[in-house]
C-alpha cells in the first residue's frame, strides 16, 4: 500500500485575519506560507493553547504570530489574528 501524504486541515480567515493579509505586499505574504503550512500540517500541537478553558491557539514563530482555532478533528482551521514582525 502506497504512503499517504499527510493529511492537511484547510485553512479559512475571519474577517480581522482577512483585513490584515488584504493590506500584506507579497513578500509578507510569502513569509507567513510556511507558518500556515506548518498550522496546517498539525492543528493540534503546532500552537499553544492560549487559557486552559480557551479554544484558540498561538502560533508564534521566526517574528510571526498567528491565532487561530481548530475543528474537534482539526480539518479546518480559522485564522483569527496575524502580526509579522517585519525586521
């Protein structure tokens, strides 16, 4: 039996995430691929919870932060937030 690529959660944005990438020039965009990718590999462990009782996540990593929400089976996930520190 052949190997399966991983399996990846799809990823939608609410309203604030879809404004902050809408105002992004394309090399910011093109920083913040991998680290969704990343988010989309792996839902579950890629963040960090942030409360006990919270449902959202935080992602930071490399001057990139990204909050975000994930399905009970982690097949989708929403964006919340993004902030790129552009150093």
């Amino acid at each position: 039996m052949p190997d399966r690529p991983p399996r990846r959660a799809v990823i939608t944005f609410h309203e604030v995430a879809e404004r902050q990438l809408a105002e992004m020039d394309d090399a910011t965009l093109a920083c913040l691929d991998p680290h969704l990718d990343t988010i989309a590999l792996n839902p579950k462990t890629a963040g960090v919870q942030m409360r006990p009782e919270s449902p959202v996540r935080d992602y930071i990593k490399d001057g990139v932060r990204i909050a975000y929400v994930s399905t009970v089976l982690g097949t989708i996930v929403l964006v919340a937030y993004v902030e790129i520190d552009p150093r």
